[in-house]
C-alpha cells in the first residue's frame, strides 16, 4: 500500500506462507488491505474486532474508509487478522523521461510542450450560462 505523506511509505503485508507473493497487491488503501487481510483468514469484522481489542463498528469504519487508522492502529489491525506489516521506504523518480543532456535538447522539449499547450481547443469566452435552480 502507498500512501502519499509528504513521504513515501510502502506498506505491504506479509501473509501465512500458504499465500502467494503475487497475491498481494501492492499499491492499495488502508480500508482495502484492512479488509482483505480479515477476509484472507475468514474473520467476520466482529471476530477481527475482538482480537484487536476495539468495537465492530469501528472496524467498519475502518473498511469503509469513513475513518483512517494510524500506522500503529493497521498494524494492530493487521497483527490481529494473522498477518504482519511491514514498512519500507522507497525513492520515487518524479518522470520517467531521464533529464535533457543539454540545453538545446531542453529547448526541443519545451517547443513540443508549447505545441501541444496550442492544439488544445480554447474555452468559449462568452459569458457563463447556469441552469435555474427552482426551489420546491
């Protein structure tokens, strides 16, 4: 799972060894790895409630995404469903376009950046219509 904190974090999970590596996505959300890691091992959100040591409805909350755990609160969460989780940190390259080598290749990107800004249809310069909104 990534999560975008003014940091990059890579949470992964760590599963019985009856699960395949490939099994596990990599890239997904707090309540999407909450919930499949309780499914994985056949936990009802009460089951997994109780071995976490918190309510059902907050592990619904949770899977729903109407609240978002802290990293020490998933991987309680994730403890309790019978897998680990495990943080990494990970250098992200911005663009995979490598940096121009000079400045005229520079130029060259920046003229075909420019074309493109120009092929792209203008908006109408009229005024803005709304529909009427009709109270009832």
């Amino acid at each position: 799972m990534t999560v975008d904190d003014r940091g990059l974090w890579g949470l992964s999970v760590a599963l019985a060894p009856m699960y395949r590596r490939c099994d596990i996505l990599l890239a997904m959300d707090a309540h999407v790895l909450v919930r499949q890691a309780r499914i994985r091992q056949g936990l009802t959100q009460v089951e997994l409630a109780k071995r976490a040591g918190t309510s059902q409805p907050v592990i619904s909350a949770y899977e729903h995404g109407r609240r978002d755990p802290s990293v020490a609160t998933l991987r309680k969460l994730i403890a309790a469903s019978g897998a680990r989780l495990e943080l990494a940190v990970r250098s992200v390259s911005s663009s995979d376009i490598p940096p121009p080598e000079d400045d005229a290749e520079h130029g060259r990107r920046l003229f075909d950046v420019l074309l493109l800004a120009d092929a792209i249809p203008s908006r109408r310069t009229g005024p803005l219509v709304a529909p009427r909104l009709v109270s009832r």
